[in-house]
C-alpha cells in the first residue's frame, strides 16, 4: 500500500504539471509584425561569449552579418581567454565589418564557476542598443532571427525568448538530443506564454538592457555554475510590469550544435542540474525535486519485482511509466506541430527509458561538481 500511495503522488504531481505545461502552449499570444518604419525599430546589441569557439565562430559571425534588419544593431564577441585561434579568427573578421567589436577578458582573472555570466555582463556594460540579445558562439542564426526576434520586443514585450533545435547527424545519440530539446524548448513555451516563465535558453534569449540592470542582473550568481538564463528571468519576473514573450516564429529556430558523446551530454545534464536547490525561489527548488523524485521513482520501481510478487510490482511501473510516456507524448505532440518537428516523435519510447537514469544520475553530480567549462 505504501508503493502505490507513493506512486500515485508522483505521478499525479507529475501529470499535474505537464497539464499545466500544455494549457500553457495552448495560451499561444499574438505579436504584430515589425514596423516598416525605422524611426520605431528597436537598437539591438548582440552579445557572444565565447571561448575556444575556432571551430564554429566564422561561421557564425558570417550568419550574424547576414542578419535583415534595418535597425541599428551591433555584434558583441566577448572573448574568455580562449587558448585557440578564434580570437584571431574573431579579430580578423571585426576590422572588415564595423557593425562587429571583440572584448577580451584578461587572462589573469581569477577563475569562477560561471565564467559565461562574467562574459555576458562585460558584453553588456559595453553594448549601446536597447535590446540585448544573447547568441551562443556555435549557432548558426537563420537570416531572419534578429528580425523576428527584435519584433516580439517591438510590440511590448520586456523578455524574448526564441525557439531552438539540436542539429547534427542520423545517429541515436543525436536524435535522443533533437527530442529532448524539443521538451526543453515547449517548457520554455508554455511559461513565457502565461508570463510565467519556468525556464530559459541563452542560445536565443533576448531582453531589455535597463531591465537586465534593473533586475540585479548576475549579482550573487557568479558562483552558480549554471543559470545565465533561467535564474535571471526569475529575477526579472519580479520586476513590476515585466513582460514575457515566446518567438514561435519557425523561421527563426536557432540551431544548436549536440554533444557528441554520452559523457559530454552527462555532464551537460550535471551543469544545470547542480543548481537545483540554490534557486532564489524555495518553492521553484521544492517543484524540481518533487519531479525529480518522480523519475528516481521510475528508475528504482522495476527492481521492486527482486523483492515482491511481479503482479504487483510490475503494474506499479508500468502505470507511472505509461503516465509520463502519454503526458509527455500530449506535450511534445501539440509543440512539435507549431514547430515542425513531428518527425522526432519516433524514438519518443526509448528517450524516455534512457532518460531516466540520465537525469537520476545527473542532480548528484552535478552537486558533486562532476562538470567542466570549456
């Protein structure tokens, strides 16, 4: 009696909070297009940390300059003591492109848990538009993401935040990272359409300059190995008359380079979840660890058959694993439409089983410290 009371909870909270989440995409708003008139374009900053990037950073600015917008905006490279050739590379491109600057952080700066958040408020301090809008120094923009993302700011709102995809190859690894992006991504959706926001992405995260200073920006979260970005629409969602908005734009998905290995994905997973208990907010902290609960549940709950009768264990996983697997199936179904993404749905079954024992193992340690910066 005490599994199935236990089991119930879990799942019921569990499917609690994914009916939340697909009411919440369901509450899709309604942002006007981009006014012609330039005099009403907003000037945006593009802000680009970056550290040891040489694979990917040309690619990038090429994608950033190609960029149709017709407001004043400018590009941000914020280098963090990269050892590679993309300061050279960076440098390079900047003296042909005045719409392009670098930044150097000294070498000799002490080394934090979050040197990210160190680079994006160097970028800040020194960015002159009025919209700050975030890039990952290995995505390739599409021509029409800073146009779609700077019209979402143009029509009221304070906080952007576009959508994103995993790129990369055929392989299980890959599409097991393009699914589970697409959770993420839904997540985000559904909390910045109540004006709710849950969590956040700084591959395609935009906001307003006096907003980001207004808020606290970064203060008292260097060292926080994660949460440039969820942490701080936290601290913004308290700012009075703040105002959130989600890019649904399908034109204007940032892509995003996947791991290439489980390890590498394991301690992706054990970055952002080593902060899970240090959230502002206790009770965003209690919500994460009841779901947290509900997959440790799942990944002990098949074990139960070792040590009681399988017609009873047995029923007890399958009904938590069948809840999960229908209500995150609902989530995904409903995004990946707006989104044009049905195609991943395929390997949904196996995404979730793997799932499980990743996330269990990643919250330990991540708290451990088992992850590296760049």
């Amino acid at each position: 009696m005490f599994f199935i009371i236990i089991a119930s909870l879990l799942a019921l909270a569990y499917l609690g909070l994914m009916l939340y989440l697909w009411t919440g995409l369901l509450a899709k708003k309604n942002y006007s297009q981009l006014s012609t008139l330039n005099s009403q374009l907003p000037s945006v900053s593009i802000v680009i940390p970056m550290r040891n990037e040489e694979m990917f950073i040309e690619a990038a600015l090429n994608a950033l300059n190609a960029q149709k917008y017709a407001g004043k905006w400018e590009a941000i490279i914020v280098n963090d003591r990269s050892t590679d050739k993309s300061p050279e590379i960076t440098r390079r491109f900047c003296e042909t492109h005045p719409n392009f600057s670098v930044i150097d952080i000294p070498q000799d700066l002490p080394q934090i848990a979050s040197p990210k958040k160190r680079a994006l408020n160097t970028g800040f301090l020194a960015a002159k538009g009025e919209f700050l809008l975030i890039a990952d120094a290995d995505c390739i923009p599409p021509p029409n993401w800073l146009n779609s993302m700077a019209a979402c700011y143009a029509s009221g709102a304070s906080v952007v935040q576009g959508a994103k995809a995993n790129n990369g190859g055929k392989n299980f690894l890959h599409a097991y990272q393009r699914l589970e992006t697409l959770g993420f991504t839904l997540i985000e959706a559904a909390g910045f359409n109540r004006n709710k926001p849950i969590l956040a992405s700084s591959a395609s995260l935009g906001y307003s300059r006096d907003l980001f200073f207004k808020s606290g920006g970064f203060e008292g979260l260097y060292d926080l190995a994660s949460g440039d970005d969820d942490m701080l629409i936290h601290r913004m969602a308290k700012v009075e008359g703040t105002k959130f908005a989600y890019n649904w734009d399908t034109g204007a998905i940032m892509p995003t380079a996947p791991a290439d290995s489980w390890k590498v994905l394991l301690q992706q997973r054990a970055r952002w979840g080593s902060n899970g208990a240090k959230y502002e907010n206790k009770g965003y902290s209690a919500f994460l660890f009841c779901i947290y609960a509900f997959f440790i549940w799942l990944l002990i709950s098949p074990w139960l058959m070792f040590f009681m009768p399988i017609h009873y264990a047995l029923p007890l996983f399958l009904c938590s694993f069948s809840i999960k697997l229908l209500s995150d199936f609902s989530l995904l179904f409903t995004g990946a439409i707006r989104l044009k993404s049905l195609k991943f749905l395929w390997c949904l079954p196996l995404v979730e089983l793997i799932q499980i024992p990743l996330f269990a193992a990643a919250v330990p340690l991540g708290m451990l410290g088992w992850y590296k910066w760049k």
